[in-house]
C-alpha cells in the first residue's frame, strides 16, 4: 500500500492520529532521501519490529544546517517519486517530507544541539558545524514524530553513536537502533553518494572496504596488526585519498587491548567523500564480519 505523505506538521500529526489514540507504538527512520537498499533496509528494520497498530514513519528532508560552505547541498539527490516506491515496498506507513520553511520556519535555529568533544574529531574535525546540524534536525524530527524506536545506520557510524549520546544526555525517551550497513557483492558500502562516482572512482573506492575487510581479519593479532594491515591496502591504492583509518572502542573512544572495537574510515575518492567502518573483534580468535 501506498504510504500517506505529510508535507507539513499538521499533516503528520493527523497521519499519526489514529495511532497514537490507539496506543500503537511510532518508529522512525530519518533520511535525506536518494533511498537505496540500505535504507530499505533499515525500513525493513523497522517494519519487522512494528505489529499491528504500530506505525513506521520515515521522513525525507534534505538537511541544510548539517551542509558546511562549498559542501554537495545543491546537488545533493532529491528522488522523491522513486523514494515513495521504496517506502510503498517496504510498508512505510507515513512519509514526513516537509520544505525547509516547515522544519525551520523562522530560518535557521537560534538554539541548536551542540555534539560536544566527540562532534569535533573523525568526520567532525573535516567538517566542523556538520553534526550540529545533524544533531538539531534528529532532535527535531524527534520532538515532530515523537517515536518510540528510531533506526539510524551503523555506515554513520559516528552519527548513530552521537543520536545516542544525545537521546541519553538529554533524556529524549527514544530507543535508537543501529541497522546493518548494505554492501554490493563487491564489498562497497551503499550510500546516497556513490552516484557521483564514476566507473574509474568507484573501483579505486572498493580499497575502504577491502581495507576494513583486510585489517578486521587480523583482529585476533590485536590492534597495533588491524591498523597495519588496513593501512597497507589504503597505501597500494590509487585514487583513493586517506582522511583518517582508526580503531576505537564501540563509543569511539580509545580502543581496547582485546574485545570489541570499530575500525572506521574516510577517504576523498575523485570529488566525493565516502566513509566505511566495521565491527572487529580484537584479541578473540576470529572477526566477527559484521559490519
Ligand atoms: O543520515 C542521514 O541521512 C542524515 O544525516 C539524517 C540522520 C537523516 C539527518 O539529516
């Protein structure tokens, strides 16, 4: 069936209405759209764990606030048609679609979400207002829909650990779900951002997960090992032009010496800027391969 789609607040709120009277519980997928099967993905996440009564909203708003100057707003791809058959498919109930006047209707926000410490590192430290924006649009979205459960994607990692970080400090109320990253057969991870690649770039790109695939098999050699051999396949790779390749704790603070840890990575391949990480074990005898 098709979803219904709210252009507005009023027009969510009416959605949601018979749901909330009903006491079915709300799940929320946010995205800027450009869906791709990871985001049908965590769709499907979130209609599983939905029963009967319980409503999946999944909202499409292309985020100016979290877009740095000189960033890909512009071209960012806008697919709603092609993105409500994705939604229709995996059993969305409601599309929140607004403008940028209905989410910030007094232009941009006089009080923002600050991400604090862990917002100015790893993706943070490249683009430096980039999870304020983020943060506030999640926050607001929340205060909008006002979800039980949220699925966010584990392929931002560090997005999925600050929603976290914020929902927790600032008591929000909210279940946030990490869903699995999507990978094609070759081992790319999916993302909105993959088309601006071309044939060339895009095979230079498969070096970051063949990197974390390459270093995550290592993990039971510790990290000092996970690093260098990751490292090495960045290293061999042309095209590929390394922002960071790190290995943190699963809140991304310092690793540990054994035990589960995240190999994350960022690199500019052509113009466009992608980002990978996978779980590892360290220390233990296998990796786990789960990404
Ligand atoms: O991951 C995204 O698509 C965006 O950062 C999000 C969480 C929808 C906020 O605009």
């Amino acid at each position: 069936m098709s979803p219904v789609v709210a252009r507005t607040r009023s027009e969510l709120e009416e959605a949601l209405a018979g749901v909330r009277t009903g006491g079915g519980r709300v799940t929320l997928v946010p995205t800027m759209g450009a869906l791709h099967d990871g985001h049908a993905s965590l769709l499907a996440e979130a209609r599983r764990s939905s029963g009967t009564g319980d409503a999946v909203v999944a909202s499409i708003f292309v985020n100016p606030l979290q877009f740095g100057a000189g960033e890909d707003l512009d071209r960012y791809p806008r697919t709603l048609e092609a993105d409500l058959e994705v939604c229709a498919a995996e059993g969305v109930d409601v599309v929140f679609a607004p403008s940028v006047d209905e989410v910030y209707p007094g232009g941009d926000p006089q009080v923002t979400v600050e991400p604090g410490e862990l917002g100015t590192v790893l993706e943070g430290a490249a683009r430096p207002t980039h999870f304020r924006g983020v943060l506030t649009v999640v926050a607001k979205l929340l205060g909008l829909v006002r979800p039980d459960v949220t699925v966010l994607g584990q392929k931002d990692y560090q997005q999925l650990v600050l929603v976290r970080r914020m929902v927790a400090d600032l008591c929000m109320g909210v279940e946030v779900v990490g869903g699995q990253t999507v990978r094609e057969q070759d081992g790319l991870a999916l993302s909105s951002r993959n088309r601006y690649l071309t044939a060339e770039e895009r095979r230079d790109a498969l070096a970051l997960s063949a990197a974390l695939r390459t270093g995550a098999a290592t993990a039971p050699s510790g990290a000092d090992e996970v690093l260098r051999a990751a490292r090495a396949v960045i290293d061999a790779a042309s095209g590929v032009e390394l922002d960071y390749l790190v290995l943190t704790d699963p809140d991304l603070g310092p690793p540990p010496a054994e035990g589960e840890a995240r190999l994350l990575v960022a690199a500019r391949v052509g113009s466009t800027r992608l980002l990978d990480n996978v779980a590892v074990e360290l220390g233990a005898a296998a990796a786990t391969g789960e990404s």
